[in-house]
C-alpha cells in the first residue's frame, strides 16, 4: 500500500484534464466546510508535467481562445487563470499588445506547467497505472501503480490520446508518428536529411510539414495526402458555438440521429482539417520555391502510399497518384505518419474494474451527464471520465474548451456523493478520431 490514507479522488493521468480538475478541487476545498472538502491525488506517469511535449513547435498557436485556459469558463475570478499567469509573469501589458486571442503552444505549455507547479502537493509523478481492482465491497476502488496503491471513493481517468498509425505500419527507427517528431528530429544535423516524406493532411501533417522544411533547409519536404489539397479549419464565430458548455447539455439529451447529424456537420470544426493561415504560409513558401526554380516543398495530392521499406538509414516508399495510378519511388531520410490520435483504451485501464461499467450495444461505455460512467449497483464506488466520453458529450470531450467547466461539475458531482438516475439517450458510435 503506497500510503493508508482513503481519498475522494484519485485522479489517474494529470494532462490538461485532471490538471483543470485538480484545480477545482482546491477551489471548492477554499470555500467548503470542514467536512465536505474533498482529498484528492493524482498519479502521473511522466516524471513531470509535460503536455505533447513532441509537437511544441516554436511557432505552433493554441488552437482555442485564452479565455477557455483551466479555469475561466468556470470560475472567471480564479488566480490560475492564463490571465493570471502573464500577470505573473510580467507579460500581461506584452500579450494584450499581441493582439491574438490564440497563444503560443509553448507559451500555454508553460502556463500549464506554472500552474501544475501550484498544485504540486496533489500530484504522484512517475507513478504508472497499471490497474484499478474494486475494495470495500465496492464502496472503493483500489488504483495500482508500479509504485503502491492509492485507495479511493472516486477515480477521474484522464487519460488523453494515443497515437493512431495505419494498420499496416509498424514504428521504426526512421518511421515515426507526428507525436514524437520534435525528439526524433532532433537525431539529424540541421543541413544531413535529403528527403522526408509526411503522410496525412490535418493540422499535425501540416504543423510537421512546415517545421521540417523550415528546419531543414536542404532537405525536400514530400505532403502525401489523399485530398486535393488541406482543408480550412471552421472556426467561424456561428460554427464555434459547438464549443461551448450548453452545447454538451444539448448534445448530451439529443435523439441519437441528431446526435450524428450535428457530429457530421461540424467535424470539419476539428477533424482533418488545417488552420488557414498554415495552408496560406505554406502555399506561399510553394510558390516562392516555384518561382526562384527550388522546389523543395512538394504537395502529392490525391495520393497514397502503396509500400513502405524501412531501413535503419531511412525508407523507400511508393507512392500512387490516385486520379492517374501513376507511381513514383521516393527515398526519405524518414517518414511520420501525422495519421490521427484515438483515445486510450480505458478497458485496458480499468482491469478489474472494467466488467462492472456497463456498455451499450455498440460496446461503448454508458457515461451519465455528470461524466461518472454507469455501473453495476454492486459497484457503489464512482468512475468519471474526462476525453473519450464523444458519443455521449460530443465533440469537446477530448478538448481543452471543456475542462474547465467539466471540471466543476465532476467536483460538484464527487461532493454531492449521489448516484443519480441514469441517461435514457445511448450513445452512438464513433469511428476512430482522424488528426485535428
Ligand atoms: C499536438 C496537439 C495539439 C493540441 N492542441 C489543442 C488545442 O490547441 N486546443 C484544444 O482544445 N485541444 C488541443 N489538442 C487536443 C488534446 O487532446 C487536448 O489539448 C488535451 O491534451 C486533453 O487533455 P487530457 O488531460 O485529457 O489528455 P492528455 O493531455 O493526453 O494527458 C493525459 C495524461 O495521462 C498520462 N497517462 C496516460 N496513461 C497513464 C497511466 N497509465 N498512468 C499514469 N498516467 C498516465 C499521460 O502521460 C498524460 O500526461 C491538441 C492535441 C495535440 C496532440
């Protein structure tokens, strides 16, 4: 037993999440009485905080507003705010001057990490979940990890994504998932690789393609793609309504047709789909490269990759033109399939646990409003999941725009202590998440 105590909440993974959640833990615990605080651990497998730490490109922008940070939409006078941090860090009167409502990627790493540093007292890094067994005769939960085991009233999974390569394709040492690009890239000296190859046409293939060809000035960068060409990202001010708080209230209580109907409609808000400004910059960088006769940005549109050799040196791999089935052979120094995420199988996860979560027909797991998965009665213990809930909360649950009010509904649910009546809407399913 890693220590005798009995928590409210062990919260297992601490990305932006159980971060969020951590915080409004210590929020409600300010203001609570004595007897109705809630104690709260989290079990992180990183040695520290560290939010896609291979994909902080210098240049790379948030893809939701400062004002969706971890606490705002819930608590807009709360000192952990994105405001609060540039205060902190004397660069307020510098960010308003900015004028982006869309920082830096590592600017808001850091200011995850800044407030992650706050809360460091709730927080077991380097501690792996390896599973979750019911104690108590199921009023508790047990959490092993590699390193003890934490017992609890209530868990939060926050486990986030994992990367998402084509079936076919096994990793290797020259074959890579976007995921990583920053630390495997960092192998090559800046003017060594010929040719890298960058299959997929969502906001990470273009992130890669751009970082590649700007980091790699003698280097051809080859975009493989099936589409024409990338497509904008909605972010239109109508559009982005589909993020907001009461829009999970409406989806949550949706018919399940229209549940899909909305999904389809504004997936393109998400998925397989490039900020503007990228598909222009690169666009432009295309066309210079035509004009001065250096072309070292090609677009193999309409295209797929029909073989993969790998070799310890790099891969060859054969690409087909779809519209003519014209074939071509090119040699990379890499390859990175920017090919999409899917969440972590939380079954995995849960081990023993996870035959007492009940599952619809499609075998996805019953989740109610308040994101505490629906279990047997035997099971009195409670299971919150925060991300992988897109068939019942729709399109924000593996996004950061919720985790700020979902993480005060989850505390005011743990603080409630009821189980409450169960949805009446299944959820439906949902194909494997594409890039974003
Ligand atoms: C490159 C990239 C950029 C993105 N940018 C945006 C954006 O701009 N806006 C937006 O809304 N969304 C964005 N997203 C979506 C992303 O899912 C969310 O930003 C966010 O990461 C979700 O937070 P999370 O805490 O649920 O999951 P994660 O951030 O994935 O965190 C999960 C944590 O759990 C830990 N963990 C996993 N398994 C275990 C275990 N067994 N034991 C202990 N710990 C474990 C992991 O180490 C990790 O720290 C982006 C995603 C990527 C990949």
């Amino acid at each position: 037993m890693q220590d005798n105590d009995v928590y409210d909440l062990v919260g297992i993974g601490f990305g932006p999440s159980n971060l969020a959640l951590a915080i409004a833990v210590e929020e409600h615990n300010a203001r609570a009485a004595a007897t109705d605080r809630v104690r709260a651990i989290f079990l992180e497998k990183q040695d520290d905080f560290g939010w896609h730490r291979g994909m902080l490109f210098e240049d790379a922008t948030m893809q939701v507003s400062f004002l969706k940070d971890l606490v705002t939409m819930r608590n807009p006078a709360s000192d952990f705010s994105f405001v609060s941090y540039l205060h902190a860090h004397d660069r307020l009167a510098d960010f308003i001057n900015y004028k982006s409502m869309y920082p830096l990627r590592v600017e808001f790493h850091d200011y995850m990490a800044w407030a992650a540093t706050r809360v460091r007292d709730q927080v077991r890094y380097g501690h792996t979940v390896t599973d979750v067994r019911p104690a108590a005769g199921g009023e508790m939960l047990d959490v092993i990890t590699d390193r003890g085991h934490f017992r609890a009233r209530n868990i939060s999974v926050a486990v986030g994504l994992e990367s998402s390569l084509p079936p076919e394709i096994q990793p290797a040492e020259r074959v890579w998932h976007n995921l990583d690009i920053l630390h495997r890239a960092a192998t090559f000296d800046v003017a060594a690789p010929r040719r890298f190859i960058v299959v997929g046409a969502g906001q990470s293939a273009a992130e890669s393609v751009s970082f590649l060809h700007e980091r790699y000035p003698t280097a051809e960068v080859c975009s493989v793609f099936f589409r024409y060409g990338y497509s904008p990202a909605d972010d239109s001010n109508f559009a982005n309504g589909i993020f907001d708080p009461q829009a999970v209230d409406l989806y949550f209580d949706a018919p399940e047709d229209v549940k899909r109907m909305l999904f389809d409609y504004h997936r393109n808000t998400n998925y397989s789909v490039v900020d503007g400004e990228l598909i222009t910059d690169l666009y432009r960088r295309a066309y210079r490269e035509k004009v001065l006769g250096r072309t070292r940005l090609r677009m193999l549109n309409a295209s797929r990759i029909t073989d993969l050799a790998p070799r310890p040196d790099g891969v060859t791999a054969e690409v087909e033109h779809l519209p003519t089935g014209d074939r071509t052979s090119l040699e990379a120094d890499a390859i990175v399939y920017a090919t999409g995420y899917r969440p972590v199988d939380v079954s995995r996860l849960l081990g023993a646990a996870a035959p007492l979560c009940h599952r619809d027909e499609e075998n996805l797991l019953r989740v109610r409003r308040d994101y505490r998965i629906v279990t047997d009665d035997s099971l009195r213990a409670g299971i919150y999941l925060q991300g992988g809930t897109e068939h019942a909360h729709g399109i924000t649950s593996t996004l950061l725009s919720a985790v700020a009010v979902r993480s005060g509904e989850i505390v005011a649910s743990i603080a409630a202590g009821e189980r409450g009546p169960v949805p009446e809407t299944l959820p439906r399913p949902l194909a494997m998440i594409g890039d974003r």
